[in-house]
C-alpha cells in the first residue's frame, strides 16, 4: 500500500454505461484545462492592450473555474494526489539549479 497517497473517502458512482456525476466532471474538467491552456497562448498572441485585458479576464475566470471542479472532485474523492518524496524534491531543485547556473554562464 502506497502511504505517499493524499485523497478523500471516495464517494461512489453508478457503474455501467449511463453517465454519472464523476464522468460529467471530469468531462469538465478536461474542457477547462484546455480552455486555460488555450487562452494562455492567446494572451501572449493578442494584438493589442483592450484584446489582452479581454482575453485576460477570460483566463482568469476559467482558470479559477477549472480550480474549483478540481477541488470538488478531490473532495469526493475522484482525484488523488500522490505526496512527492523529499528526495526527489531536493534532486530536482538540484537539477534546475544547474540548468539556471549553466544559463547565466
């Protein structure tokens, strides 16, 4: 058993071919990522200031969205996290580290 795992009592969802509430949330949620990764590249593409505060305004709307389905889903349990080791922590700030040092030289 994996003690590194963060997660929720999981709350229980018909099986079987018919949607269920899990299923219409995570549909959701794939579509707000990809909303939130389409209207960055769109901030950093918009042509002028008033199209920029628009587009932002919209980035920052769906990404907050995005941000509470994930957190009701965590809560119901859909959606785990696994806690990262300290050493691999440690390694990987080690790692970008020297690529920042190799940048600067």
């Amino acid at each position: 058993m994996n003690n590194n795992k963060i997660s929720n009592p999981k709350v229980e969802v018909p099986k079987g071919v018919s949607i269920n509430d899990k299923d219409y949330m995570n549909s959701l949620l794939s579509c707000l990522k990809e909303m939130v990764k389409n209207y960055a590249v769109a901030l950093t593409e918009a042509s002028n200031e008033n199209l920029y505060n628009q587009y932002k305004e919209m980035f920052d709307t769906y990404s907050s969205l995005q941000r509470e389905v994930f957190e009701a889903m965590f809560r119901k349990g859909w959606y785990s996290l696994e806690q990262a080791e300290e050493q691999k922590i440690n390694s990987k700030y080690q790692m970008l580290n020297q690529e920042l040092r190799n940048l600067s030289e």
